[in-house]
C-alpha cells in the first residue's frame, strides 16, 4: 500500500460514475428512441449528473498525478565517459 493515494481513489470514482452515467444514458436513450416517448428531465440529469461528476474526478486525478512530479531526480546523474 506504498502507492496509495488520493489519486486512486479519484481514478475509481471517476470511472464508476463516468460508467454508470453513459451506460444509465445509452439505455434510456434507446428506450426513448424506441418507443418514441421522451425521457424525462429527472432521467437525463440522472445520466448527466453522475457522467459530468466522474469526468471530473477524472480530470483532478489527471492534475494530482501530474503535480506530484518529482522536480530532484531519485538518482545521481551519469558520469560522462571520456
């Protein structure tokens, strides 16, 4: 559990809700199409919501990992050989 942190839990996060929003939309839509009723404002904001959240989970654990960069590298440099 070295490598734990607040990225990997944003990681999960993110790609549950993103999931779960656009399979949650991609079926609703298709019963929509389908039977030609339109979804409801409560059923798109429920595929919307949990899809705009999870892209934005996401894009924090994107930002996270890239600012905990290491600026002082682990190793010395190499020698130069002559």
């Amino acid at each position: 559990m070295n490598d734990f942190s607040a990225v990997s839990l944003l990681l999960v996060g993110g790609k549950l809700l993103s999931l779960f929003g656009i399979v949650f939309g991609a079926v609703h839509w298709r019963e929509s199409v389908v039977t030609g009723v339109p979804a409801t404002a409560g059923t798109v904001l429920l595929a919307a919501l949990p899809t705009l959240l999870g892209f934005n989970l996401l894009l924090q654990a994107l930002v996270l990992d890239i600012a905990s960069t290491p600026t002082e590298p682990l190793t010395r440099y190499l020698r130069r050989r002559a």
